[in-house]
C-alpha cells in the first residue's frame, strides 16, 4: 500500500514539473501537495492515517499536480468539457476547489474523533464543515498576498479568467465537496477509523 502510494505520487510529480506551462505557477500551485508529503512522512509512525484517508490525499494531490502543469484554466480535458457544455471558462479550478473541501474534511474528522475533541456527530460536522470554510478563506487570502506581491506573474496560480465571483464561488466548492464527503464516507471512514480508535 505505500510503495503504491509513494509510486503513484512521485509518478506524478515528475510528470507534472518536466516542461510546465511555468515554473512559478507550478511551484505555487505544487506546493501544497510537496508540503503534505513532508507531513505524512513525519506523521506517519506516530500518526498513521486510515487508507481512505491516505488515498483521498493522493487524489488530492494528482489534482494539483494537473493544475500546476498546465495552469488551472489551460488543463486540456476541461477545455473539452467547457466546450462540450458551453461554458464561458475553463472550470478545472472549481473541482481543485471541491477537493480542497471533500479531503479536508475527512482529514479534518479522523483528527477530531481520534483525539476526542468533540461529542456528538452532529457538532462533528459543523466543524468540519467550519475547518474546511476556514482553510477555504485562508487559502483566498494566500492567493490574494501572492496576487499583491507579484503582480501580472500570478494570473495563471489565481485562475479566475475574468469571472468576477471567483472567490466566493471557490469557497462554495469547497463547502459542497465537505458536505458530500461526510454525507457518502462518514460510515465507510467509521469502518475504518474502528481500527484506531482507543477501545
């Protein structure tokens, strides 16, 4: 399981930064999945994550690793799909969007049950659902400072392609893909969790 967990990610990191569109969006853009990695690899004796968990990550991160080569608005299979259903824009970002809430939030409710910080389910998923929303606008303002910083430069890591709603509408992924990963995993990471969790 982690040698095929380890392959699949460096697999993808290596595709991803040979020839990007350009290496400083793929740098900002990559970079959260290169620092979950460090994450994982100190955590992981002392921390071991359930399997949904690690491969949800995973995902997680090939979707970045897309986004960073190409840049959000310019990866090829959604042209097709802008094409196909006529769109006004290229809407690879808004799935990075839904991930960044349907991963963190079961992320988000491994820690919790397995520290025992909350009691009661549905206090569980408020805040879940209120990390994620957080780690969403934390993620806006990221994008904001780089923008500030550095001018013209950021237009392919901001992605926004004209549409003025962009932020708000990057949040409202962020919160739909949090809420439909605790509606359709919660009783699969439960199985899981039943595992490690203190008996």
């Amino acid at each position: 399981m982690k040698l095929l967990w380890l392959t699949t990610y460096f697999t993808g990191l290596i595709w991803s930064v040979i020839h990007p569109l350009d290496y400083f969006t793929w740098f900002l853009e990559a970079a959260p999945a290169l620092i979950c990695l460090a994450i994982l690899a100190w955590t992981y004796k002392r921390f071991p994550l359930t399997p949904l968990t690690y491969a949800l990550i995973l995902i997680h991160c090939l979707i970045l690793f897309l986004g960073a080569h190409y840049s959000y608005e310019k990866v090829e299979t959604f042209k097709f799909i802008r094409d196909f259903f006529g769109w006004q824009r290229n809407n690879y970002d808004k799935l990075g969007h839904f991930a960044q809430g349907f991963v963190p939030a079961i992320l988000a409710r491994e820690i919790l049950l397995r520290h025992g910080v909350v009691n009661g389910r549905g206090w569980l998923n408020l805040l879940v659902v209120s990390i994620c929303l957080a780690f969403s606008a934390l993620y806006e303002l990221f994008e904001w400072g780089v923008a500030v910083f550095s001018g013209a430069s950021a237009d392919g890591f901001l992605a926004t392609q004209g549409y003025m709603w962009d932020t708000q509408s990057d949040m409202a992924m962020a919160l739909a893909g949090a809420t439909l990963a605790l509606t359709i995993l919660s009783k699969v990471h439960d199985r899981q969790l039943y595992f490690l969790l203190p008996k």
